[in-house]
C-alpha cells in the first residue's frame, strides 16, 4: 500500500504554498529523471497538502483574464491577491472557510490515468458531501462537483484544477465549507456563465466543522487510491 505524507499548512499565503507544492513537485520530477538517465529505481514520495488561503483569485493557464471582473485597484481594497498560474482550468476563488487539498502523487506508484485521477479527486468529495446528505455530481464537460446538474439551480461547490508532468501531479481541488461566496461575484467562475456557486454551509443553513470535513476527505481520498496517509517529518 503506498504512502502519503499529510500536511496542513493552516492558513498561508498563496504564493508560499505554490512555491512549496513546486518545490516537491520538482524533487519527484528530478528523482525520476535521474532513475531514468542512470537506471536507478529510487523510490518517490508521495505528498497531500491541506492548506486555507487569504483572499485570493487565480487564472489557470488557458484561463481567459477578462472572466476577472475586478480592476486592480479594486483587487487591492478587497484585500485580494492574483495569481496567473500553471494549472489547467479558468478562474477560481480561494479564501477562508474554504478547504483547498493539494496532492503532489507520482501517478506511477498508483496509476497513470489523468482522466481517473481527476475522477477520484471528484469521488472523494462527493463521497464527503453524501456524509452530510449533500447529493454531490458531475456535470459533463466541466470538472468539478456539482449540485442540481441538468435543472436552473446547478451549482458548484468543489472546483478541481490540476497540473501534471511524468506523471506527477499538482494543484488540487478546492471545496467551499463556510466560505464567503460574495467573493464569487467578483469573477465569471471556471469561465461559465449563468452557474451559481454554493457552500456546504450554504446548503445546510450552519457552521461546519473543517476539521471534520478534512477528516472525511482524507478517509475517501485513502480508499480510492489504496493508500494511507503519515505524517511528514522532511529529512
């Protein structure tokens, strides 16, 4: 069974955590590239990041700039900061009350499918959602979860943008907890139009307890993948 090494960062700044999630992206890569040019097997490590960001928006790399409805001044009063950045996908929000995971896998110790991995990064949230009777779906042609797909009140409540190179993955999902969605009206979400976005807090009508989400996350993440999570302890 492979392993994973938890972190939660807590609260941090976007750019930290990227650079971060870059710097072990990069060791992987290097550890691969060196097992292949030598003929070496050395052994990968496998990471999952839980981290809160401050007020920010970030624009994928095919991402279209004006779905940022915000000038930047404006950006500067909200408190909020803009990234232009090397995951696929369009625009999106992070922030408080938002749980945001990222997992930095070498799919080769699991499965070299990006289409599957992308799935059960939905899977496990949907799972996560069916624990707190939210009927969480897909919608076809657009990552993510979703909720009343195919009827006028679909909704997003987890976005999904990742990068990926030999395999190697980064960035992650992001699933709105107690998030304020007024944040959302700043941008055209994911780049679509006429689609609401949503909150388990939203849904439910009360606080949520993160921790517990996380929890779950972990515990859904852990089946889908056939892995178990440890604590890091870097070298």
């Amino acid at each position: 069974m492979q392993q994973i090494h938890l972190q939660d960062l807590g609260l941090t700044d976007y750019k930290l955590a990227l650079d971060y999630q870059e710097k072990l992206f990069d060791e992987t890569i290097k550890i691969k590239q060196k097992n292949k040019n030598d003929g070496l097997n050395l052994p990968t490590q496998n990471h999952f990041l839980f981290v809160e960001h401050p007020h920010v928006y970030t624009l994928g790399k095919s991402g279209d700039f004006n779905n940022l409805l915000l000038t930047e001044a404006q950006l500067k009063a909200k408190g909020a900061a803009f990234y232009k950045i090397n995951r696929g996908g369009d625009i999106t929000y992070h922030g408080p009350g938002q749980i945001v995971g990222y997992p930095i896998l070498d799919l080769d110790n699991f499965f070299t499918d990006i289409h599957k991995y992308m799935r059960n990064l939905e899977e496990a949230i949907i799972r996560t959602l069916a624990e707190y009777n939210i009927m969480g779906t897909r919608s076809d042609g657009e990552t993510g979860v979703w909720l009343d797909v195919g009827t006028p009140f679909a909704r997003k409540i987890c976005a999904l943008g990742v990068r990926s190179s030999r395999w190697v993955t980064m960035h992650g999902f992001a699933l709105n907890v107690n998030t304020d969605l007024g944040y959302f009206d700043n941008i055209i979400p994911c780049g679509i139009r006429g689609k609401a976005v949503t909150s388990m807090q939203g849904e439910l009508g009360k606080t949520i307890d993160q921790d517990e989400v996380k929890v779950k996350i972990l515990k859904h993440f852990a089946e889908l993948f056939e892995a178990e999570f440890v604590n890091y302890s870097p070298n």
